[in-house]
C-alpha cells in the first residue's frame, strides 16, 4: 500500500509540474503590449510622454549589460559618451541603426546585440532615456526622438559590422584591440 501511496504522489507531483510549465509558458496576458504602448504614442510630434516607457525599457533590455547606472562594466561599454555620439554629424541616425541591427566592433569584446523586436515607441523612449541620463546632456536646441526618427530608418537590414562603420568621429580602438581584417 505504501508504495501505491508514494507512486501516486510522485504522478501527482509530476503532473502538477508540467501542468505549471505548462501555464508558465503560456503567460497569462493581463494587457496588450500594443495597447500599453499606444498610450505613449504622440499625436503630435511634440507630445511625446517617453519617460516611464524609457527608464522601464532600459531596465529590461540595457540594464543587464550597461547597468544600473550606466557604467558599463569589463567588455561592456558605458553609456556617457552618447550625447557626443548623439551631436555628432550623422550621430542621430547610428545611434538608431546601432540599436536596430547591433554592433560588432574590435573596441568592445562583447558585440550588442540587435534591439530590432522593440516597436518604435519604445526604442525612442530608451534612446531618450539614455541621452537624458548617466551623465549625458544632449546639445542645446536639438531635439529627442520620436518614434518616427526610427520608423524611417527600419529599412534594409546591416550587418553589425556595416553599423560599426557608420560610427561618427574617430574610429579609435579600445588599447591592444586589432582592426578586424579588410577583406
């Protein structure tokens, strides 16, 4: 009898596993991403809400790499230079293309990856966030962006290589990292 009772609370145990597995990976959707995320939609181009879309977005897809406060830690970079990137010539649109397509380059050991799954609103809030914080001020007069600055650049599709060429300014090499071969 002992060995039914343990039998069955093992099936017991086994089928509530995979009853949870099964519920866990189904995700419950209490809300629409696409309806959160419109909430933030400007109507005009002016209005744009990005704050709390920005600081939540960095802290589920940034955080991990850059940190907390943007410090960036052993191949990963930090995040104060990007305002200099940002009021660079052709900045404004790298740092899109960057996030869109990610990065390879013999500066960092880590390449970034693609943010390319994050709707337009979002990645011009976490753009914003970034420009706006750890230590960056971008350039007076100029203005953040607005989820049209990434629509009209979701175009053909870079490699990380190609958008480590696109890198405004100085082209300098983290210390004892080689250029990659020029084929």
């Amino acid at each position: 009898m002992a060995n039914i009772a343990t039998y069955a609370i093992a099936a017991l145990l086994i089928l509530g596993a995979a009853l949870f597995a099964w519920m866990r990976s189904a995700q419950l959707v209490l809300s629409d991403e696409q309806y959160t995320l419109a909430r933030y939609e400007p109507a005009p181009a002016h209005d744009f809400e990005w704050q709390e879309v920005g600081e939540h977005s960095y802290a589920s897809n940034c955080r991990n790499c850059h940190g907390r406060d943007g410090q960036g830690w052993d191949q990963y970079p930090g995040l104060s230079d990007t305002a200099r990137l940002f009021a660079a010539p052709g900045g404004r649109e790298y740092l899109v293309e960057l996030h869109l397509h990610g990065l390879t380059s013999p500066r960092w050991g880590a390449p970034m990856p693609s943010m390319g799954h994050l709707q337009d609103v979002e990645l011009a809030a976490v753009l914003n966030h970034v420009l706006t914080h750890f230590g960056n001020t971008p350039p007076a007069g100029t203005r953040l962006y607005i989820p049209e600055d990434i629509a009209k650049l979701r175009g053909p599709k870079r490699t990380p290589w190609e958008v480590n060429e696109l890198r405004p300014g100085e082209q300098a090499l983290a210390p004892g990292r080689p250029a990659p071969e020029s084929p």
